[in-house]
C-alpha cells in the first residue's frame, strides 16, 4: 500500500505543475481571493459546477472570465436577465423556406466553460433549461440531442437573495452545483492593491493560457487515482448522515429541530471528489481529514434546508455545518 501511495504522490506532483501556473496567470487579474481562485480550480479538477455568491464588484465574474483565458478552451459568458428565454441558452430549430426544412441553430451552452453571469436574474424556466446540460452533459433541441464537448463546466455568479430583482434558485438546480463559494470583501491591504492596479482607464492584462482541455481530462484520470483511506470515506458519511440523523451523534442531537432536509447522496459523492481534487491542488496523492474540512463548507453548506425555528434563533446552514464538523469525530 505504502508504495502505492508513493507512486500516485510522485505522479501528482508531476501533474499538478500547472496549477502553480494557472495562479500565477490569474494572479495578475485577481488581487487576493486565494480562496475563490482554489474553488474554482477544484470545480475544473473535480468535474463539477461552481456558483459563486457575493455583492456587486467582487471580482467573480472577472475570476472566472480569467480562469477562462488561463485555459486554451471555448468560453462562452451568458448574462442572465429576465427577459432571456430557453432558446437564448440552448438554442433552436430555425425554419427555412427555401426548403420547407428545419435546422439546429446550437445556442451559446455549447462551449467548454460557460459563465452563468447573474444566473438568479433570469425566472425559473431558464434556469431549469440548464439542469439538462448541467447533469447529463446534452442537451435536446427539438427531437434531437447533442452531447456538450468535454470538460464542460458552468461556472454561475448570483448576488445574495436579498438583492432587489433577483428570483430564488430553485433546489433542484443548486443542488447540481458541487460548491457554493460565498465571495467576501478584499482585506485592507488587497484592497489597497486593487485601487493601485485598477484605478486607471486601461486595466487590460496579458494572461497567457496554460493548459488545454486535453490536459483538465488528463488531470482529472489522475485526482480519481488520488488515495482515500477507509477511516476518510467513513468520516465523510459521518459528516453528511450528522446532516440527517444528527440525533446518532454526541453533542449535535439539538440540531435535530433546526433541520428540515439533510444532505443528499450527492453531497457524499461531491465532498470525496472534491477532497480529492483539493489534495491534487496541494500536491498529495493522499486526502487528509483537513482536505475534507476544507472544501466541506462549500459543497454543504446549499444542501441543508433549515426550519423554520431555525430562521428564528437566526441560525444559518452554515452555523449548522460548521457544528458538525467541530462535533463530529475526527479519523
């Protein structure tokens, strides 16, 4: 086992070189926001679709549109507004006279890496006209469906529920996201830094790309051959059945009335991948019980819904989650 383990590390760290590279290149965008930029690389390693959730003016639609510009791939950004209908997303079958026939026009959700810019603007029937393309990677126009080229991922900014004009996402949809990353203001120093870059008529930069969509599939044979011990997969059961039965742990049985839903088999496929993928960013062949809390937040912080008693005691998903995993027994 131990030269099983020293093999996949030797193999990480020859993989993972790109990373560095990529954050370098973003790095000269971005100021600050290490804990975006590392998300959001998670999601592209780990096959699975981020929403970034923040005020106005923090960068996330910047980050992801550098990501983009790091990777040799096919971009596309949707800005997301109440008038945009299904076809605007996906496409449709346009009519042509000359011929009495109709023809696919393939709409923008066709690319590599999608932008899903203000994706809690647009009403409920764009939104669900993603879910296809998000879980099954197709999309059906007319009678026809057409496969999304690989890697495929949606990387969707929303301002907070509260802001005005905005609709709720449905569950069903943000459950498809593996990480919900909430975008917080920069620190003094960084903010400083951004005024010293930004403030100026001409804020353009010259990111190079690093990688190609062949290296991401490449890169993500390897995160699947990343190791996970036996005592980590039952950690991260622990950690989502606290979710459901917080009854059958110590300390976290009062949790019980402030959980109306638990997480869902998902969340226990999308924290080990995710874990793994975090582990591939740091340069280990191995997942820690630190790269499962790490990345844990964010992949369960959208799949718990609270009651009722909860909202009143002001108590958020992310108060529960951070109990859980300060109660539940570290391997």
């Amino acid at each position: 086992m131990e030269t099983g383990i020293t093999a996949i590390n030797e193999k990480v760290k020859q993989e993972s070189g790109f990373v560095n590279r990529i954050r370098e290149e973003i790095e000269k965008v971005i100021v600050g926001q290490k804990y975006l930029i590392e998300r959001l690389l998670v999601g592209v390693l780990a096959n699975g679709h981020v929403l970034l959730e923040g005020v106005p003016g923090l960068a996330k639609t910047m980050s992801v549109k550098t990501l983009s510009d790091a990777v040799q791939t096919k971009f596309q950004r949707l800005q997301f507004t109440p008038d945009l209908l299904p076809a605007d997303l996906i496409g449709t079958l346009v009519f042509h006279p000359k011929d009495g026939a109709f023809v696919t026009k393939k709409g923008p959700i066709f690319a590599n890496i999608i932008l899903a810019d203000e994706i809690n603007r647009a009403p409920a029937k764009v939104q669900s006209a993603l879910l296809e393309a998000m879980q099954e990677k197709q999309v059906t126009i007319g009678q026809e469906t057409f496969p999304l080229d690989e890697p495929f991922l949606v990387l969707a900014t929303q301002n907070p529920i509260e802001q005005e004009g905005t609709y709720p996402l449905p569950e069903a949809q943000v459950d498809r996201f593996m990480l919900k990353v909430k975008v917080g203001y920069p620190t003094r120093e960084d903010e400083r830094q951004i005024m010293d870059r930004m403030a100026s008529t001409n804020t353009n930069a010259d990111v190079q790309p690093v990688i190609s969509p062949e290296d991401i599939v490449s890169a993500r044979t390897v995160v699947d051959e990343i190791y996970l011990d036996e005592k980590i997969k039952n950690y991260i059961i622990d950690l989502v059945f606290a979710t459901r039965e917080p009854e059958s742990y110590q300390n976290i049985s009062d949790l019980k009335r402030l959980i109306e839903y638990g997480a869902s088999p998902r969340a226990t496929i999308f924290l080990a991948v995710a874990a793994k993928a975090y582990a591939f960013i740091q340069g280990r062949g191995y997942v820690t019980p630190q790269d499962v809390k790490s990345i844990g937040m964010d992949v369960l912080r959208h799949r718990i819904i609270i009651t009722y008693e909860a909202e009143a005691e002001e108590m958020t998903p992310e108060d529960i989650v951070s109990k859980i995993f300060d109660e539940v027994e570290v391997p």
